[in-house]
C-alpha cells in the first residue's frame, strides 16, 4: 500500500483553498467562488525518489459559523497550510489565530514542531496586493521561520513545488512518529526483561 499523508488547508473565507486544491488536482481553475460547507477533500498520486505517494488534501470552510464542524477534520493531519489572500490584510492578520486553531484543537504530541507551511494566495492580481514580502518574512521570523509560498490558483504558479515541500514534511513527521513508537517499545521490552531477570534471580 502506498504511503498516505493527510495535508488541511486552513484560512478565512475567500482566500482561494478551494481553489487552489482544485487547480493542483484537477488541473482546472474555478472563476465561481462557492462557499464551502465544512470540509471536503481531494486525492492525488505524487511520485518522489521513485515511491507514490497518496495525497488526501482537506479543504475547510473559512467562515466562523462553520469552524466548529472543521475542529473534528483537523485529527490526523500529517502537514497543516496556513492561506491567505495578499489582497486581505485581515486575512494575513488571522494566519496566527488559524494556527492556534489547528493546535488547540488538533492536540498533536509534537505541537512544537508540528510542520506547517503557509501560503500567500492569488499573487496574480499584482495591482491589488497589500501585503508585502517584507511584512511576510518579519511574520516568519516570529513564527520559527514556518516556509512561505506565493501562489496563484488562477495561473498554478508555485503549486507543484507547495505540494511537495507539504508532502515531504508530513513524511518526515510520520518517520519521526515512527521512530518514537519503536523506541517506547523497545524500552518497554528492556523494562520487561530486566524485570523478569530480577524474578528469576530471586
């Protein structure tokens, strides 16, 4: 069976998640924008280093009546982006809250160094934008230097190589997860031999 990570796209309403997973997958670009309804997702094959890798990218609803129904999507997530639109200076201002959100609510072991990536959206409407990449790169530097993509949905700028750096950290955090598993088995079985050494000695 191939390898399955679970990446969730997270950002307030009309930053283009939607649109960007449709554009990654189906190689299509949607110019109606419909308001999604709590969650859904779409699957893609990757290939690297010669091993397929199954995608299960999320899409969340952005608007707030609807964040209690994402709250039960966020569990299991192997890799969490964080959108915004560089038109919206509101919706870069809430990129911290939505990665609290994820935390608060996602409640993983390693929350430290849980990976995310966020994503600054709809770069294609150059007239339009309002944040800069300097006000990115200092959000970065207070953020433990998370990466950051600019991408268009409208024109596939930048998605292959966004996909593949999630893809990669979700791998790398199922290795990590699998490397902590195996070494409390392993002390556990240490434990058990000592313990039954002891009994036998007595």
């Amino acid at each position: 069976m191939d390898p399955s990570i679970k990446i969730i796209l997270l950002g307030d309403m009309g930053v283009g998640k939607t649109s960007l997973i449709h554009s990654y997958v189906l190689q299509t670009f949607q110019e109606e924008y419909k308001t999604t309804i709590g969650a859904d997702f779409l699957n893609k094959k990757i290939t690297i280093d010669e091993n397929q890798i199954d995608l299960q990218i999320w899409d969340t609803a952005g608007q707030e009546r609807f964040q209690s129904l994402n709250h039960s999507y966020y569990r299991g997530s192997d890799c969490c982006a964080l959108v915004f639109d560089v038109t919206n200076r509101e919706s870069f201002q809430n990129v911290s809250r939505w990665k609290e959100d994820f935390l608060q609510h996602s409640e993983p072991e390693d929350s430290e160094s849980f990976p995310f990536v966020v994503i600054a959206n709809k770069i294609d409407l150059t007239e339009q934008r309002v944040i800069t990449e300097e006000e990115i790169k200092n959000w970065r530097l207070k953020n433990s230097n998370i990466p950051t993509f600019e991408t268009s949905a409208k024109n596939f700028s930048n998605l292959d190589d966004l996909f593949l750096e999630l893809t990669k950290k979700g791998l790398k955090r199922q290795s990590e997860i699998s490397e902590q598993v195996i070494e409390f088995i392993v002390n556990n079985e240490d434990e058990t031999t000592k313990e039954e050494n002891q009994k036998k000695c007595c």
